[in-house]
C-alpha cells in the first residue's frame, strides 16, 4: 500500500508542478512531507504572478471585472485623430492690406489668438491621446491582468482541489478525510465562483476554449467526487486507479485549456501595450510637431509684427528729427490705417500745419517789423497831443477849484439859515404848547364851575325841602295850639333860614353861571389862539424842510464839485502817466521792429517748398499797400 502511495505522489508532483497554496489552512492540512523543494518553487512562481497585479493598486484590483471588449484594441486608435491643421483662408491668400489697417491691439489679439488655438489645438490632441492611452491602459487592467489573474487562480484551485482530492486518498484518519472532503467541497465552489467571474471577460477569440473548459470543469468535478466517495469507502486502490485512469487525463486537458486561455490574455496585454506604446509615438510626433510650429508661427508673427509696427515708427522718428532740423520739405507716405499710420497721416499734417505756420510767421515779421514802425510814429504824435490834454486839464482844474470854494460857501450861508430856522420852529413848537397848555386849563376850569352850579343846585334842593318842612312843622304846631307855640317859633326861624339859603344859592348860581359863560369865551379864544399856534407851527416846519432840503441841495452840488475836483486830477495824473506809457511804448515798438526783424532771422531757418514760399512772397507783395496806408493815417 505505501510503496503505491509513495509512486502517486511522486507522479503527481512531477506531472502537475501547479500552486498548492490556497491559504492558510490548506497549508496547515498539508503533511509537512509534502512541502517538498518543488512545490517551494512552485509558489514562488505563482507568488510572483500573484504578486504583479498588485502594482495597479487595490483600487483597480478590487473593482469587478468588465467586458469592455477589449479584442477590438487591434484598431487603430489614433485613426479619427489626425489633427486640426490650421489652412490658409482666401483673405490670408491676399496681400494683407487689411491686416495693416487693423489697430495695433487688434494684430495682438489676432497674433495671440492664433496662438493661443493653436495651443488648444495641442491641447486637445495632447488629451485625446491621453485618454485613448488611458483607454488602453484601463482595457489591460479592466480585462487582461484580471483575466490572467481569474486563470491563475483558477488553475492553483484545480492543482488545489487535486492535491487534497490525493490528501485524502492516502489518508485512513476519518477526521482528516472529513477535514480534506470540506476542503475539497470549499474549493469546487471557488473553482464555480471563479469560472462564472471570469465568464464576463470571454472574448470571441477566447469562446471556443472557455466554452470547452466550462464543459469539462464539471465533469472532471464528478470525478473528483467519485474519487472521494470510493476514497471514503476506504477503497484506496480503486481511488488511486481513478486518480491515474480518466481523472489524470482530464485534469491535465483542464491545465491545457487554462494554459491557453492564460496565453491569449497574455498576448493581448501585450498587444494592447504595443497600442498604447504606438499610440505614444504618435502622440510624442504630433506634440512634438505641433511645439515645432506654434514655435516657428510665433518666431514669425513676432517678427512680421515687429516689422509692420516698428518701420512706420522709425521712418515717423525720421520725420520728427528733420522737422526738429527745420527741415519741414518731407514728403510723408500713409500705407495703413492703424495707430501707426494715424501717427504718419498726424505727423503730415503737422509738417503742413508747419509749413504753413511758419510761412504765415515770415510774412507776419515782416509785417509786425512795418507795422512797429508805425505804431511808433503814431505814439510820437500821440504823447504830443496828450502832453497838450493836461495843460488843458490843469486849468480846469484851477477853475474847477474856484467853483468849490464859491458852492461850499454858499452852503455854509444855507447851513446858518437852516440852523435860524429850526430855532424859530423850536420856539413856535413851546408857543403852541403852553397855549395847548392854556387850553387844558381853561376846559378844567370850566369843568370846576359846572361842578359847583351842579353844587348850587343841590344846595338850592335841600332849602326848599327844608322851607316844606318848617311849613309842615308849622301846620303841626298850629294845631297843637299852646303846646306847640314854642315849635312853631322854632318853625319860623328854620323856614326863613332856608328862604335866605335859597336866595344866595340863587345869587352864587347867577354868578356861577355868568363865570361859566365867560370861561366858555375864554376857552374858545384859548382854542382859536391854539389853531393859529399850530398853523405858525407848521409854516415854521415847512419852511425848516425847505432851508433843510437847500442845505443839502447844497452840501451834494459840493460833494459833485469836490468829486468832479478829483476826477479830474486823477485825470491830471492819468494823463501824465499816459505820455509816460506813450514815450514807453514808443520805445517798446522799436524794440518790437528789431526782435521782428530778428524773428525773421530765426524763421528762415526753416526749408520749406518752392511753392510755399511763391506764395509767401506774393503775399508780403499784397501787404506792402496796406502798410503805406496805415504810414498815411498815422501821419
């Protein structure tokens, strides 16, 4: 039995060098025996199969396998991106006048705008082959490395599954055939797991193959469990015969099968390397190509925009130091409408603004220099007559201050009357007050007597009530008889008491009434004296308003003639300082003939063109008569 045992493994060893290594515990359910230099080997290769994937990170690894058709990565993936080459555009076909007359902003934005698409240009390519180089790079990790890496482990799985499936062949322990039946159970669904993951990433040039392998895979499954069945009837040699019958024959077409799956994955990694690798040579010559003409484009938009900007700005420089010579005969081309020729056409009119300018100033100092001439002449006759203007002005003057001294005496002599006046008002004013005074005394007066004839009559009342009494006394003591004799007398002297009282009541209220009626006189006299007061009162005012208003008639026709007196001293004055500005004016425009003459000196330093100064000259000719003329009315 164990030199049998002993001739299967080393059969199996040497016929099926696969991974054993499932994990952990599979390593553990192995005898140590069985860990032999080969299988050793044989780990450290898968190890480093198993190991390589590892370098796309756990992200790309995790992720779940996808059929992104990746056998069509045999198409040229650059086909659709030849490149954008900018063409020539009629309008760039012509002579580019119109560029010229763009504004000078305008070529840079053109110049860089055509740079910057061009950068675009390289941009988008630089992207686009990026992306089908990630493209190509995502179908070796989405798909091959996957598929290669589902294979091998479903190839260690089948070297697994037959490794125990002999574990347990050549075990008599119940527990460990128990632990090797799980096992084995553990791996067939990992063998099922495996195949149905890897299903999605079959390609047409895989089908025919995977379809095989996906046949076979269950069949050589029921014999595995065959085996492990007989196996468990501890019918060893029937198990072994199994193992070395049909069982060694399909396991070995399954590793051919996976063999050949693992090579078409492999050798499409590798042709979608070599696309991605052609993709970067393309890539790598269009960058390269595009770099070379964005430089070659730039090195001449820079140098074309050079020139077109600054030519026109030497050749204005040009100008601009030949007028700055006094050399104004340049004859100035405009070509262009940008800020360039807008300076040229600028710089032209001020040569002819110049020219015409400094020809007007020739024809001007000449006629300044005859002009100055005359204006001296003309301030000689004028500081003599002026000269004869303050003589004149200075016996006005004498006049004019005898004329003063007259009015402002005349309104002193108006000044005392005024003053006589306003003191006859103040005395009819305290007349007519003390008769208004007079007045108020005579109307209290009369207003006393009315009070005291009022007095009379009470006085007058009380002895005739007085007079009824005595009489009513004596009617009483008459009829008393001699009992009212003595009453009776009493009665008489009363009632003649009362009869006197009347009478000199009557005689004081005659006199009273006489004194009323002459105060009432008095009073209207007193009246009719106080309206004549007060009419001399006003005469008085009317006349102190008048002798008022001839003073100050007179105090103004002073101030006029003192005002008048110093106006015309600082006309005195003004006029004198007149003949000192003629005489310097005179001087100033002798002065003004010579600097005339020397601006003409300084002025033909400048060249300008025949005709410019033909008709300059016939100007001056055409000056000449006037200039006569003007020598006429200033002499």
């Amino acid at each position: 039995m164990m030199p049998t045992l002993r001739l299967l493994k080393n059969l199996l060893f040497i016929d099926y060098p696969f991974l054993v290594r499932r994990s952990e515990a599979a390593r553990c359910i192995l005898p140590n025996s069985w860990q032999s230099k080969s299988i050793t080997t044989t780990f450290a290769k898968v190890e480093g199969l198993e190991a390589g994937p590892a370098v796309l990170g756990p992200e790309e690894t995790a992720q779940p396998a996808v059929n992104t058709n990746r056998k069509a990565a045999g198409q040229n993936p650059l086909s659709r991106t030849n490149g954008s080459r900018a063409t020539e555009t009629p309008s760039e076909k012509k002579t580019m006048t119109w560029f010229y007359n763009l504004k000078i902003a305008t070529k840079l934005l053109l110049s860089f705008a055509l740079i910057l698409m061009l950068t675009l240009v390289l941009g988008v390519a630089s992207i686009t082959q990026l992306g089908q180089v990630n493209a190509t790079t995502n179908e070796i990790n989405s798909n091959w490395l996957p598929s290669v890496r589902m294979l091998l482990t479903l190839k260690s799985n089948l070297a697994l599954l037959r490794n125990v499936e002999m574990q347990h062949v050549m075990s008599n322990d119940a527990a460990d055939m128990d632990k090797s039946a799980q096992f084995i159970g553990d791996i067939r669904g990992d063998v099922q797991k495996t195949l149905s993951e890897y299903a999605p990433l079959v390609s047409e040039e895989e089908r025919a193959v995977y379809d095989q392998l996906k046949d076979k895979i269950p069949r050589y499954l029921e014999m595995d469990k065959k085996i492990v069945d007989i196996s468990r009837a501890f019918r060893k040699d029937d198990a072994i015969k199994e193992i070395r019958g049909d069982s060694l024959a399909a396991i070995v077409e399954l590793d051919k099968q996976v063999e050949r799956l693992v090579k078409i994955n492999s050798d499409g990694s590798a042709a979608s390397a070599k696309d991605g690798e052609a993709i970067y040579n393309k890539a790598r010559f269009w960058m390269i190509g595009l770099m070379i003409a964005m430089l070659l484009l730039g090195f001449a938009l820079a140098l074309w925009i050079a020139r077109v900007v600054a030519q026109p700005l030497e050749f204005a420089v040009d100008v601009a130091r030949r007028v700055a010579g006094g050399d104004l005969t340049a004859d100035i081309e405009v070509r262009s409408s940008d800020e360039t020729g807008q300076l040229m056409q600028a710089l032209k009119d001020m040569n002819h603004s110049l020219q015409k300018i400094v020809g007007e100033v020739r024809s001007g100092t000449d006629t300044i220099a005859t002009a100055s001439g005359q204006i001296a002449a003309g301030n000689q006759n004028l500081s003599q007559r002026t000269e004869q203007q303050a003589s004149s002005l200075e016996e006005t003057a004498a006049s004019m201050e005898q004329l003063t001294s007259t009015v402002k005496q005349n309104a002193d002599n108006a000044s005392q009357a005024n003053q006589l006046a306003v003191s006859a008002s103040e005395v009819a004013l305290h007349g007519g007050t003390v008769v208004t005074q007079v007045v108020s005394t005579m109307g209290a007066i009369n207003t006393s007597s009315k009070k005291i004839v009022d007095i009379i009559g009470v006085i007058d009342g009380i002895a005739f009530q007085t007079n009824i009494l005595a009489l009513n006394a004596a009617v009483e003591a008459a009829r008393a008889g001699e009992q009212g004799r003595g009453f009776a007398v009493v009665a008489a002297e009363v009632r003649s008491l009362a009869q006197r009282s009347a009478a000199a009541a009557k005689e004081i209220k005659g006199l009273i009434d006489d004194s009323v009626e002459k105060v009432g006189l008095g009073t209207r006299l007193v009246d009719q004296a106080g309206s004549t007061m007060e009419e001399i009162v006003a005469s008085v005012r009317r006349v102190t308003d008048i002798m008022g208003e001839i003073t100050a008639a007179s105090q103004e026709q002073t101030a006029g003639i003192e005002q008048i007196n110093q106006a015309i001293s600082q006309m005195d004055q003004v006029t004198q300082q007149n003949a000192a500005l003629v005489e310097e004016a005179a001087a100033a425009a002798a002065s003004l003939q010579d600097q005339a003459g020397a601006l003409a000196g300084v002025v033909g330093a400048f060249k300008l063109e025949r005709a410019h100064n033909a008709a300059q000259a016939n100007r001056m000719i055409d000056i000449t008569p006037h200039a006569q003329m003007l020598r006429g009315a200033a002499a």
